[in-house]
C-alpha cells in the first residue's frame, strides 16, 4: 500500500505518527539512535498509529518509550504511561493466580476439574489444572459463531464451555485454548470467592506497586487510555465493539502500561510472588501422556524457546485493535516489551529484532 495514500486517507496521523516520549535512554547511544530509527520504520512499514517500547537489562530500565499516537482522533502522543489492551499477554497473570492458590494448597495441579465443577460434562474428570494451565485439557477456541456482542454472564460462559465437547483425549496434544484460562479464571472465583480480577489487584499489582494495571473497563474513567485500531482495505479504523462482560475473562482482559510491565518483570526474578520452584513449573514446557514434551514450548502461560542460543519465556496479545508482545531473556537478564494499538500488527518481529540489537546479534 502506498503510505502517502494512507496518510491521506488518515491525515490525522500524519503529524503525530513518530512523536516519542523518552525515559532513561540505553548505555550504548549507537544501539539507542540504531533501535528508534529501526522502530520508526517499522511503525511506517507496518501502518503502527501508536507503539510503547520497554528495554530492561540487568535490572535497569535502559527505554521506556513511547513513539505515535495513542489516540488518532484526539492526536494524543503515546507516553511511557500510556495504557493498552493486553490480549493474551493477560493470561501469564492468570496462570501466577492459579499458582498462588497451588502454593497454599487451596488448588492442586493434578486435581480433575469436577472438584471445583461437580454440575459438568462428564469427561472433565479427566481433566486436570494442570492441563488447562497449559493448554493440553482438549479445550478449543471461542466457536466460530460466538457473539461477542451478548453481555454474558459467567454463568453463561461456564455453560458454554461445558456444551463444546473435548477436541482430544486430555493430556495428548497441546492446542491453544483461550476458554480454557477463561474456565480459570471462574475457577479461581468458586476457590476465592473474589472475581479473579479482584484477585489479582489484591495479590498481584498492589503488592508490585502495579498502580494502573486492571481489568478492562469501557465505563470507568481512565487516564492514558489508548483507543485500539484496525486496518480495513488500507485505512485505519477504530477497534470493532465487543460486550463489556467479553472484556472481563481471565483468557486476557487488561489494561497496563510498560511502566508497570517493568516492575512485574522485576518481581518475577525474585520470590515476591511465588516460589522459584514454582516459577521454574511455569517456565518448563509441559510434558504430554507419551512423556514428550509438547511441540510448542508451552508452560503455564508462557511459552519457552531458545533463540539462536538464548533460553527466551515469551507470550504475545492480540485483541480489539492492539498487538502485544513480551520477550524475557532470562539468562541474559533482558527484557523487551511492545505494545500497539493496530491489531495487525508484527509485535513480535519488532521485538525480536530489538533485543538481537541489544545482545549485539544485529
């Protein structure tokens, strides 16, 4: 697509598009000048209104910028503060939750969903926290017809799940499921008696000082929002609508900023949250009934790869309008975050390419 069309056919983006709100700049300033002309590119390449971008390495915030517009119609810039969707980067937090509850002994791992369901299908009892955790239950996706319009209650999506029987035997093949962390998070509901949510404002983004990190709301009034976009036959449109209820299930339903992205990657090298042995459950990928581990690299919310030598726990998030990825390198102790506001977005790519240039691969 040409960009000078699309500029036209979206001038508010134009002056906008790669105004950047800088923090704490990187060491190396021929890295720092090589990384913003990079993301600046990729932003033109990929029709990206809006991109906030966090390098952490050893512990210090080497950038946490924000680059474009977090807004198109208002012109508002994106700032370190800036707050986006966070897709399915949500469910790491969902996972830690079950964690804790694991930890106390209030959850157990290999416990049959029928323990906290007992009203359900009856090939749930074959099925263990363990592998809704990791996504190896048979559980599927939301079905092709699902409205995303209706204002569901639990109840309701509970019921749903229940009717979708089991794609395979549980335990023998590893398949995203996105209503498998939503069953969780109504698991962590019965076990709590607090909407999970709720939950992890009290035990996870408190404690973390995670200050503007919360459940999506369309109703409250949010400082630093950014407005989610698509693109349709080459123009930038706004984020299609969903129910308000669609944007509360534990699957991935966020608001965060980078900021606050930082202090939970700073908790997670420590045992604020958890134990390291419990940390070290979520970062190994998840072994099958043949003892194979499965295909994709998958633990408890994260996925776990090596990349080019570099042991690397990583999840991406994708939902109304934004595109999302978190890249840990832990074994380097560097952290690359980007969050967007286009749906479309190659997150993932830009976030790869920015940490091969810190590791100095690039």
């Amino acid at each position: 697509m040409n960009f000078r069309k699309f500029f036209k056919s979206t001038p508010l983006i134009g002056l906008g598009l790669f105004f950047a709100v800088c923090a704490p700049q990187a060491q190396n300033p021929a890295t720092d000048s090589a990384v913003t002309d990079y993301v600046k590119a990729e932003m033109q390449r990929q029709h990206i209104p809006g991109l906030s971008l966090l390098v952490v390495k050893e512990g210090k915030t080497l950038r946490a910028e924000g680059f474009g517009l977090a807004n198109v119609e208002l012109q508002a810039p994106v700032k370190p503060e800036t707050l986006f969707q966070s897709g399915s980067v949500g469910k790491q937090f969902t996972a830690t939750a079950v964690m804790m509850l694991v930890e106390e002994g209030k959850v157990g791992l290999e416990d049959p969903l029928t323990k906290y369901f007992p009203d359900v299908p009856a090939a749930w009892k074959d099925v263990t926290v363990r592998e809704l955790l990791s996504h190896t239950a048979g559980f599927g996706d939301y079905p092709e017809d699902f409205d995303f319009r209706k204002d569901w209650t639990e109840e309701g999506l509970l019921k749903l799940v229940e009717g979708i029987p089991l794609a395979y035997p549980p335990g023998t093949k590893w398949e995203y499921s996105n209503l498998g962390y939503l069953t969780l998070g109504i698991l962590i509901h019965r076990v709590t008696g607090e909407f999970y949510g709720d939950f992890l404002e009290q035990r996870i983004f408190r404690p973390l000082g995670m200050t503007t990190t919360r459940i999506i709301s369309e109703a409250d009034i949010i400082p630093n929002r950014a407005a989610g976009y698509r693109l349709e036959k080459g123009e930038l449109k706004n984020q299609e609508w969903v129910a308000p209820t669609i944007n509360t299930t534990a699957d991935g339903s966020l608001y965060f900023s980078i900021l606050d992205l930082a202090k939970w990657d700073a908790a997670l090298y420590t045992e604020k949250l958890l134990k390291r042995s419990s940390f070290d459950l979520m970062w190994t990928p998840v072994k099958l009934k043949n003892g194979q581990p499965n295909k994709d690299g998958y633990g408890f919310g994260w996925y776990i790869e090596q990349r080019h030598g570099h042991r690397c726990l990583h999840h991406t998030g994708s939902w109304q309008g934004f595109e999302n990825v978190i890249d840990r390198y832990v074994d380097d102790e560097l952290t690359v975050v980007v969050l967007t506001n286009q749906g479309d977005a190659e997150s993932g790519k830009i976030s790869r390419h920015v940490a091969e240039m810190y590791l100095g691969e690039k």
